[in-house]
C-alpha cells in the first residue's frame, strides 16, 4: 500500500504517451522533479481519519500535502458549460433526479436537443468567455456511434477552440453497445470525430456491492475502469469523480479511493479527481429517508482523498453541492481546484440543489482564502494568471 508518487509542484502539462508504455502520462515537471517523493496515507490510516474527531488535524495534513504538490499558492478554475443532451435514460439509477424513463407518464417530459440548440449553447459559452464544454446525458437506445459523429463533427466545424470533456463511463459502453462495437473503437471513433477528453462521471462509489443497491442496471466497477483505462492507453486524458453519502461504509469509500488510485499508478492518465456529496431531493434514494452528508463529513472526504490519492495532481473542492462557504474551507482540506463557474448545470439543480456563482465573485472567494486566482483549461493548463 501507498507507493511513493511525484511531486509536482507546477500547474500540469499534458505530454505524449511515453515511448515504451502505452497511456502512461507523465508531466515535464513531473519528471523534472524526481527526488521529492511523498508516501500516500495507508488504508488503515485512511479508516483511522474517517473515524477520528480531530477534524483540523486531518486539514492540516491534507494542506500540507496540497502546498508540496502547489508551493506556487495557486488555485485554479475554469469557464466553461454543462451541455446534457438528452435525460431519456434507460438506468433508472435511484439516486437521479434528472433522468426519464422511455415510456410511460414521465416520459412526456424527456428531451433530446437538437444539434441547432447545442450549438446555441456553445456560441454562448465562447461569446462569454468559456473554453470548453462538459456535455453528457442519459442512455438512449437510438443514439448510436454515428449520432455522436456527427454532432462532435459539427460542434469541431463550427468552434474548433473549444475543448470537448464529453460522455461518462456508462455513455461509452452503451454507445459500444447500441453500435456493437468494442469500448476501444468506440472511443477512437468518437475521438476522430472531435472528442478531446473523458469525465470521471458514473464512478458514483467504486465498490460493487454498493452499486447494486443504489444502481443496479448501471455498469460495474470494472467496466468504469476499463472505460478509463482504454481511454488512457489511447493517448486521451480523464478525470475520476466519486460520489459518496449514498449509505457505503468507510471501507467502502476506501475501496473507491484505491481502485482509482491503482488504475492512477497503471496509467497516469487521470488529471483530477473529484468528490461530491449525494443530493437526495427529488429521488428515489432520497425518499428512503438518507441522511444527507453534512460539511464535516464533506471535508473529511476531500482531506482523505487528497492524502490517499498523492498521484493525482489536483483535487478539486465543490461549490455547486457544497455552497461557496464550504468550498472555501476546501481549499485548506486539500483542494487545489474550484472547478467551473459553470454557465448551465441541470442534474444537481433537478435534485433542489441551485448554488450558483460568478468568475468574479469565484476569485474573491480564492483570494480571501489566501490564494492566487488562475483561470485554466480543462487540462489544468493555466490560461491567465492575475
């Protein structure tokens, strides 16, 4: 347990595969800074913090350890849009607020935007200053490889600068599986056609026996991992994501931590990684009367997950799960990221979550934590440093 990870102290740099090792992703400054080493937490260490009362004590450490991998005193963000092309979806996940059956009475409140809308909504998100787009959305049995094509080719045509982070896990299988192709050629195509990155959606807790209870007919660990693996050994970057507070163990959140941090170590391609909290609002989960998961408990899985996951350069702290006030805390519990200002977001909104922010009040929100404000893509590459 915990192998020794390299310390970056820069904002990251994406790099060609490594001659030699197919995915494996490595930063110059990676590799321009070798003898600082830092030793992950171990899982029984792990277990130990989630069960301790020492709350401060836990932020402190994971704060350390963000200042070795940022001494720059960085925080970073980045415009962009969240695009969800259809909620028909064919998973019925309970903890979901936003989906709609193919059939029956919900059905009539289903959508699939036309490719004309979507690209509305990009030409906005360039006029405003956004470089990129996260666009993902329900399963659909008729959307199939050439759908996707042709809207990624469109999109490309008409805004070659925008920065595509498009389809979770769950979307890549079923669109392999509508087509009935293989996850590889499902990735490559969709690559050819425009697509520049993964997001970590659909991991919700990488344990299976928790899945079962909360998502059954969603993929397994194994095949999330193998989406991302894929999408590794092909040159393309991801990012892994987690959502907890749906009823798992502590050992259960362990389980997820180390599964993305051995795939982290296989490959080197995830650029961040990502936690939120479950919000029970309009679900199925939620009617069952969950307890949803407080501040501290939030803090306590960012600190942890920066201190367990020491290979993965940036943890990034939640303002739209979390609210601003708790995202400021964050970035003295290991996070060094606030994610977007985001122009649209739907899924947590459908669940009766609705924070929302501007860039300006973002960077004041970073400055008064004590940090430098940087706009960045959606590589973590730095854009503007003021």
């Amino acid at each position: 347990m915990g192998h020794p990870a390299t310390i970056d102290g820069n904002v990251s740099q994406v790099s060609e595969t490594r001659p030699g090792a197919p995915g494996r992703f490595s930063s110059e400054a990676q590799r321009s800074r070798r003898t600082l080493r830092f030793m992950a937490i171990t899982r029984q260490q792990a277990l130990d913090a989630f069960q301790s009362d020492d709350l401060i004590g836990l932020g402190m450490e994971a704060d350390a350890l963000r200042r070795r991998l940022h001494p720059e005193g960085v925080v970073t963000y980045i415009i962009d849009r969240n695009i969800n092309y259809t909620n028909f979806c064919t998973e019925y996940c309970t903890f979901c607020a936003f989906y709609r059956p193919l059939k029956g009475k919900l059905a009539a409140e289903g959508y699939i935007l036309d490719f004309d809308t979507i690209y509305e909504k990009i030409r906005e998100t360039v006029e405003l200053g956004g470089t990129g787009v996260l666009m993902q959305g329900g399963l659909h049995p008729d959307l199939k490889i050439d759908w996707f094509e042709r809207l990624l080719r469109g999109i490309k045509e008409r805004f070659p600068q925008i920065w595509l982070h498009c389809f979770s896990a769950s979307e890549i299988l079923a669109i392999a599986e509508y087509s009935e192709l293989s996850v590889r050629d499902t990735i490559i195509r969709l690559r050819d056609a425009g697509l520049d990155s993964i997001p970590g959606g659909g991991a919700e807790i990488l344990d299976d026996v928790v899945r079962h209870k909360i998502a059954r007919l969603k993929c397994g660990t194994e095949d999330w991992l193998h989406v991302h693996r894929t999408a590794h050994q092909l040159g393309m970057r991801t990012t892994a994501t987690m959502m907890f507070g749906v009823g798992e163990t502590f050992d259960q959140r362990i389980n997820h931590f180390e599964q993305v941090r051995r795939l982290q170590e296989e490959t080197g391609g995830f650029t961040a990684f990502i936690p939120w909290s479950f919000q029970p609002g309009n679900t199925a989960l939620g009617g069952r009367k969950w307890d949803e998961a407080t501040s501290v408990e939030y803090l306590k899985v960012l600190a942890i997950a920066r201190l367990y996951l020491d290979n993965i350069e940036n943890v990034q702290a939640s303002w739209v799960t979390q609210g601003l006030k708790v995202l400021q805390m964050g970035l003295r519990f290991g996070g060094n990221d606030v994610g977007s200002v985001m122009l649209e977001e739907n899924v947590v909104k459908a669940a009766g979550t609705s924070n929302c922010t501007t860039e300006e009040e973002l960077r004041h929100i970073i400055r008064d934590a004590g940090f430098k404000p940087v706009q960045r893509d959606t590589l973590y590459r730095t854009m503007f440093l003021n």
